[in-house]
C-alpha cells in the first residue's frame, strides 16, 4: 500500500478519511478503518427479473442537526458558574487533537455523503441496510469472543464502554448508511467522469531513479525497468495498478491524461519518492441520474469494493463542489483561553 499512499499525496492535498468501524471494543480512539467495507453492497438484481423499486431508508441518511441555539454551549453548572462547550473543546484539542481531528474529518465526510447522495438521488434498499447493521454487529459479537469476554454485545457496550446500547446501535446504524450511500457515491462519480487504467512503480532512492532512467533511455521496457528497480504493491510485478480520474487540479490525473496509452510518463516525486507510469487503457465517463447509473454501479460494487484511492479522488472532488470551511472550529479550539480562567 505504500505505492498507493504516495500517489494519494499526488492526488489530493487532503487525503479521504471515512467513517471508522467500530473495530475496537474498548474506549481506545478508533483506527483508521481498511480502504473498504466488506460485502457490504447487496447484489445487483438479476437482468432476468424486474428491478424492484427501492425503499427508502427513514431516513436514507442521518438527519442533519438544527442550528445550535446559545443554551446549547452551556453543558451543566458548577455553583453559579456555566461549564461551556467551547471550553470542553478546547481542553478536547490539546488532551487529544488527533482523535478531535478525526471526528472532525468524519463529521465533514457524512455531511458531503449527505449532500451528494441527495443531488444524485440515491436511495437505499432497507433490507440491505438491516444487512449491513447484522453484519456489523456480528463483527463485534466475533471480537468478544476472540477475546473470550463471556460478555454480550450490549453488556459490554453499557459496562465496558459506559454507552446507553440502543444509543450506540442506533449509530452504528447511521454509520451503516453513511457509508453505504459513500460507496454508491464515489463509484457513480468514478463512472461519470473519465478515467484511466493506469500502472505505476515507486522509487524510492535518487540511485533507483538514476538506474530506471537509464534503463528506460538504453530501450528497456517499463515492466523490466519496475522489476528491476521499483517496489509495488504487486511483489511479483513490483507495480500497482490504479484507476485514476480526470482532475485538472491533480498532478498525477493531469500527467496521466497527457500521456498517450503506453507511454510511460513520470517521475513525479513527492516526500522523497518517485513515481514512473502508464497509462493502460482509457474509459470515457456518462453522467446520468441514480436510476440510470445504479445498474452499472451496484455491479461493479459486487464485483470489487471501493478502494481508497477512489475515496482519495471523490473526496478531493466534493470538497471542491460544495465549501468545506473549519474555520470556525479552529477558532475556537486554537484561541488563546481568556486570562484569569
């Protein structure tokens, strides 16, 4: 994966962060999750039989909260004086910024889900929700008894993490949803743009680079060059194969598209690292509505999960289609606590 990452750098300045699993059992912050959900999309209708009409969720997607109101920053009393949100924030940010960070991040990714999920119209099946929620659950209830806790899922909820269970549920529920609707989002928007089928090798030495160009210079080919001198996350290849969209504020879309198909392109260094490529095979994108891409996209769903690098790209994308801004956040977690307090 490491291949991946460095060209996750070089398409997009702010890498995609989805909502965690609940992987860990315990109060622990909760990991980065892995690039993709497993079996969670349902299998696409056969074409023999008719397409059923899809149930909305109620509701499809987390409802968004009301404007907070002024009482709703007092937190309690102590005496005469107020216990503030604003303060429990910011103690929040310096004892662990990290994990204030990554809530954050997942706050703003299930409101860009929402946002786009509504404008394409998506709509979930129910069953497959309840599915999904069932399938979740059983993880957890795995874990405890790897673990031999002779505990159940909703006892160690309420007396190991000291949650109301039907709280917790309920938002591994909204979770579910989230990032069933995030999956349907990111491939719909990979099939309406266009797109490219590309390899890559890192280099990871000014020496390794030398020899690869020297190499390509003196005739051999990309596949021998990426043998000889690149790491991938092919061990055998030693080359990655990405599928890369269009994106004109991307330094690696851009340099992709450039390149006539079998041409290898690069370096393109980032963070010390180099990457060689090329493009494969191009695929022109189709823009339509939930109903005439859902066919296409619930298919490929069932045939290979959203990986990363299209969490990477999409997320890149959306933050350019509707404004992302944490000033306010950062304001108030960063600011410098009045003296005397």
């Amino acid at each position: 994966m490491r291949t991946q990452a460095l060209a996750a750098l070089l398409l997009a300045s702010c890498a995609a962060t989805r909502n965690p699993e609940r992987a860990q059992l315990t109060p622990a912050p909760l990991p980065v999750p892995p690039p993709a959900v497993e079996a969670s999309s349902p299998q696409p209708t056969p074409a023999a039989e008719p397409t059923p009409a899809p149930v909305a969720v109620a509701p499809t997607a987390p409802s968004a909260p009301a404007a907070p109101s002024p009482a709703d920053f007092e937190l309690g009393r102590v005496g005469d004086e107020p216990l503030g949100a604003r303060d429990f924030l910011r103690k929040l940010w310096i004892a662990d910024n990290r994990l204030a960070r990554r809530v954050v991040e997942q706050l703003v990714f299930s409101r860009l889900t929402q946002l786009e999920s509504s404008r394409l119209g998506i709509r979930l099946i129910e069953s497959a929700v309840d599915a999904e929620v069932l399938r979740a659950m059983g993880e957890l209830e795995r874990k405890l008894v790897d673990r031999q806790s002779k505990l159940t899922l909703r006892e160690h909820i309420d007396q190991v993490l000291g949650i109301e269970p039907e709280l917790y549920l309920a938002d591994l529920r909204d979770e579910a949803i989230i990032q069933m609707l995030a999956e349907r989002c990111v491939r719909a928007w990979m099939v309406e743009n266009d797109r490219c089928d590309v390899r890559l090798t890192e280099l990871r030495s000014p020496e390794a680079l030398a020899a690869a160009q020297a190499d390509l210079n003196a005739g051999k080919s990309f596949a021998e060059v990426a043998k000889a001198h690149g790491h991938g996350d092919d061990e055998v290849t030693r080359t990655t194969r990405l599928r890369i969209a269009r994106a004109e504020s991307q330094e690696l879309s851009r340099a992709v598209f450039a390149l006539p198909v079998g041409t290898v392109g690069g370096p393109l260094e980032q963070a010390g690292r180099w990457l060689l490529f090329v493009p494969e095979a191009r695929i022109e994108g189709r823009t339509g509505t939930w109903v005439e891409l859902r066919d296409e996209v619930e298919q490929s769903l069932a045939a290979e999960p959203v990986g990363e690098m299209e969490f990477v790209q999409w997320r890149a994308a959306m933050v350019r289609r509707y404004r992302v801004d944490l000033a306010p956040f950062f304001a108030e977690v960063e600011r410098e606590a009045p003296s005397g307090r």
